[in-house]
C-alpha cells in the first residue's frame, strides 16, 4: 500500500498577520536610524546596496497591498482563478523570477527615501488588511494563490532579509518569534516536498520536524537518520546563504545516519 500523502500544514490567520505587521515594523524601525553611508554600503546580495536591500524588504509587504487592492477594484466580480502555487511549493518558484524582481527593487529603491517608502507601505497595509480575505485569490507572477497563503510567504522573505540587513549593516534587529517560526515551516516542509520519504528526520527546534528523503521507513523509537540544526542556520541553508559543509564543521549541524547528508538537496531558494 502507497504511503498516505501527508497534510499539508495549516497557518493561524491572526498570528500570520501579526507576524507580518511585527516584523516589518521591526525592520521599519531599524532602517529610519541608517546612515547614508550604511545605506551606500554592499549588501551581499549580488549588486544590491543595503538600500536596495530595505527597499526589498519594504516590497515583501506592499505587495500584500496591491494584490488586497486588485481584488477589491475587480468590479466585474469575475471568478477567481484556481490556487496553482502552494505555501510549501512557493519556494521552487521564486528563482525563475529573480531578475524581473530585482530590477523592480532598483526602480523602487530610487523613488523615494527609504523612510517614505516604509512610512507609506506601513499605513496602506494597516487600512488594508483588516478587511481583505485569506480565501481569496491572487494572481501573481509566480502563479495564483491565496491571499493567506501569501501571507504566509512574507514571513519567509521578512525574516531572510532582516537576517542580510543584520549581516551587511551590522545591526541586531530583532526576529518577531512567530514570523521566525512559520519561516523555518516553511522551508522545512519545502524540503520534505523536493524529497519526499520517510528515511531522515529534520528537526529545526523548537519550530519544526519534518521527514523525508526516500528509504526505509521507521515505525518506532529514534530514527536512524536525523539531521538537527538552529532555526536561523536552517533558513541559511535553505535559502543559500551558507553550505552544508560548513555548517557540519562548525558544529551548527547534527547528522547522523547514511541518508543523512542533506548537502544535495540544499538550497531549496536562493
């Protein structure tokens, strides 16, 4: 008998929209005290200057916006279009993206000061997203969705990025523990997508535990291959910003068993 296809995981509403709204005000915080020459400064992330960087990170939540304000200015009430991109699948989809996106965050970058940018999107969202439905569709350029669903993705590009403005600025700004939580879901349930199985276990305490990879299947006690890791070296992994080896040397990464090498299947984004 086939293995049982897993359920997909399910998000609070309320938390996810506080989340959101609590780290973005976490980093709204922290850009309004960049210098002009921290603002100048690489950011890591290819050409991008730390203020292409705020600026993306700004983008993660205006998006919200205008997606809210397309389904509300849809007079002809057409139907929405069927879901096609998952929360667990939106993680494949973004790369094929990468270069259209970046060249919207330069142009965004340069129509305003950061300050504006934040001040702008932070008042639009707290009048839009009262209102707006989670069951709703949007269509993106990533495929259609629901608007809760992402809701949910913002946590991910939220939490990235505050972690490449911490790192390129030298700032500590603070991660908001549910938007840190359903980000580590997130990609761990996006790894379990790529390799689906039941030989290894992923824990990323005190967020998530996932198996995958395909194999032998356990039915009691330890099982025989377990990776562990922090929330924060996890999200680095999956999104590119260390390797596997790395990590394994620095102690940062557990593994133990024979399908417990996750080094291939890593990044899951960039």
């Amino acid at each position: 008998m086939p293995p049982a296809k897993k359920r997909a995981r399910s998000y609070d509403s309320a938390k996810i929209r506080a989340a959101v709204l609590a780290q973005f005000g976490n980093v709204r915080a922290a850009v309004g005290r960049l210098t002009p020459e921290q603002l100048a400064s690489p950011s890591g992330l290819g050409e991008w200057s730390v203020r292409e960087l705020a600026a993306h990170l700004c983008m993660a939540v205006e998006s919200v916006n205008l997606y809210i304000e397309n389904i509300e200015n849809d007079k002809n009430n057409a139907p929405s279009p069927a879901p096609v991109v998952t929360v667990a699948t939106w993680p494949f989809a973004t790369a094929a993206h990468a270069g259209a996106i970046s060249g919207s965050v330069t142009e965004y970058a340069a129509s305003a000061a950061p300050d504006e940018l934040f001040a702008r999107t932070a008042a639009r969202i707290e009048a839009l997203l009262p209102g707006a439905d989670d069951d709703r569709v949007v269509a993106m350029r990533l495929g259609a969705m629901r608007l809760g669903d992402y809701l949910v993705t913002r946590t991910v590009e939220l939490i990235v990025h505050t972690d490449d403005l911490n790192r390129a600025a030298g700032l500590a700004v603070p991660f908001d523990r549910q938007a840190l939580a359903a980000c580590t879901r997130v990609l761990a349930d996006a790894l379990a997508v790529k390799a689906p199985g039941s030989a290894t276990e992923v824990r990323v305490p005190p967020y998530a535990v996932v198996q995958c990879v395909a194999g032998p299947r356990h039915t009691r006690g330890t099982p025989p291959n377990v990776v562990e890791t922090d929330p924060l070296t996890w999200i680095r992994l999956a999104t590119g910003r260390t390797d596997w080896r790395t990590e394994i040397d620095a102690a940062r990464v557990g593994a133990s068993g024979e399908r417990a090498d996750l080094g291939g299947l890593l990044p899951l984004m960039g």
